[in-house]
C-alpha cells in the first residue's frame, strides 16, 4: 500500500516538470546548492527518474531497485531542502510544481520529505510484492507463496 | 511465522537502481533533445540572463549604458529600495518607489509614465526582486520604454559613477 501512495506521489511529482523544463531549471538553480553547468543538465533528468522509478512502484516491477532510487532522491531532496531553510533562503520548493506562485519552503515540507523517505526505506525492506503487476496477473498474491 | 521483513539481495538492488536511473536519465536527455521546447543541457545563469528571466518583457541594461543615457539626459531612474536605503544614497535624480507603493501612490505613477525618458529601475544588486517586480508592475500599467539595471545600486558605485 505504501508501494502504491509512494509511487503515485513521485509520478505526480515528475510530470509537471517535464511539462516545463525551463521553469523546473529555474527551481533546481534557486536551490543555489549544484554548480551553473550542471543545472539543466539534472533539471532534464532527474524528473525522468521521478517518472520511472515512480511507475515501478506503481506496478510492483524491480521494486528493491526503485525504492533504492526513490530513497535516495528523498534523502537529498530532505538534505536540500533542510540546508536552506537553514540558510533562509526564500525560495519556492519545485516539488509537485514548477510555478514560482507555488508555495516556498516551509519546514512543513521539511517534515513531508522526511515521511517520504522513511516510507521509501519502508517500501525497500519490508515490500512484499501485493497488488503487483505481475501477482495481479496471475490473480495471486506472491506474499503467501514464500 | 512468515517474516515481516524481507531480506532483499542488497547487490541486486544497487544494479537494479543504477540500471532504473541511468535508463532514465537517458530517456530525459534524449526526449529534451527531440522536444521542440528542449532546453539546453548547459544554461546560462548569469546575472542578466537570470534578471531577462525574471522580467518577462522588460529588457535588461549595464551600468555603462545606463550612465550613457543618464549622460544623454534621456533616463530616470526608479529606486525601487526601501526608503531608509535611498536617503542613505541613491542615483541621480531618482525617484523613490517601490512594488507594493504602485497602488498607493498614483499620482506619482502616473507622472513617471508620462515621462518621456527612459526609466531604469534598480535595486541594491542581482540578488535583489525589487527592480524586477517594479518594472513588471510599470509594464504593466503601459510604461513602453523600461528597463531594469540588474547591477543596482551596487554595480553602479563599483563604476564610480556619480551618485547624491
């Protein structure tokens, strides 16, 4: 279950930046924390990632692999994030969108990547494989054949 | 009694992580590659690119060619900082108004948009909204010839130009 809210959520997050790339850029830049070169180049991929690994969750495929993923994005989006509400650096999150009228960092969403990372690492070591692509296929769930 | 815990092959989670992110981000750079509204995988950050970005319409000058239409008797500057800044010092000639005065003070709008110079706004530096937020607002109310001085105040002072 937690599989499934994680995945949706990191779909959710990916799509709206590959819809606008350049205000995504924009975001990713204001976090003054990557080097100028390397900005777009991350501001490119990384919604990509976001999209994958959301949808292997989503479908219960490679699900250590892409809960591995999420995790470790999660940790750095919580590191990010928490440095510069630390600094006081007034600027929009980036996170479900790319608008700068969306909201800016709050410790509130401090505590949201926080949860979501510790339900990444849930996901990671204690996901049992229902409502899977393939265990809804076959009409079974692989947690009872283990 | 099953095991809540799993014991995932930590190994094959690494490989299958790379392989998930690397697909990915092959495909992120392919598609900006093909997409019409792609964006170049190096950007340009600087200080005016940045600024332009900010401004939506409104243009950018540098110190240099805002001292040569103030020497041309062709600007007017707009101090967009706060007013304790100002009096501390500020452009020749500037007038002292700020985004959140645009509503407050119509009377003052009105004359600087029917002045026939150019207007330059400024803040302190690049760091700084202000000069971004004011000239968007003047667009706004019909002002055609503005443009915002990214530098501020700072850069300004760096060229030694003259100040009161």
């Amino acid at each position: 279950m937690v599989r499934l809210v994680l995945g949706a959520v990191f779909l959710s997050a990916g799509i709206p930046k590959i819809v606008d790339p350049a205000g995504f850029a924009l975001a990713v830049y204001n976090y003054h924390i990557l080097p100028a070169w390397l900005v777009n180049m991350v501001a490119v991929s990384l919604p990509w990632i976001e999209i994958v690994a959301g949808a292997c969750l989503v479908f219960g495929l490679w699900v250590p692999g892409s809960a591995l993923v999420v995790s470790v994005l999660l940790l750095a989006f919580t590191t990010a994030l928490g440095f510069n509400l630390y600094r006081g650096l007034d600027i929009t999150c980036g996170c479900f969108s790319t608008s700068p009228g969306s909201g800016k960092i709050t410790w509130w969403y401090l505590l949201r990547d926080g949860s979501l990372f510790l339900s990444g690492l849930l996901v990671l070591f204690a996901d049992r494989g229902r409502f899977s692509l393939s265990s809804v296929l076959q009409g079974t769930d692989r947690s009872h054949h283990s | 009694m099953r095991r809540f815990f799993v014991q995932p092959a930590p190994g094959r989670a690494f490989v299958s992580a790379a392989a998930i992110a690397c697909a990915a981000v092959a495909f992120g750079l392919l598609f900006n590659a093909i997409r019409p509204s792609g964006i170049p995988l190096v950007g340009d950050w600087s200080a005016r690119a940045l600024t332009e970005l900010n401004a939506g319409d409104v243009k950018s000058v540098n110190a240099d060619e805002a001292f040569d239409l103030y020497s041309r008797g062709q600007a007017l500057f707009v101090d967009a900082r706060d007013p304790a800044s100002y009096r501390g010092g500020h452009l020749p000639g500037a007038v002292n108004i700020g985004p959140d005065d645009v509503d407050e003070r119509p009377e003052e709008v009105r004359t600087l948009l029917g002045n026939g110079r150019v207007l330059i706004a400024y803040c302190h530096d690049v760091d700084c909204p202000l000069a971004t937020k004011i000239a968007r607002r003047l667009h706004d109310l019909g002002a055609r010839r503005i443009v915002v001085l990214p530098e501020g105040w700072a850069g300004w002072l760096d060229r030694g130009f003259p100040h009161e």
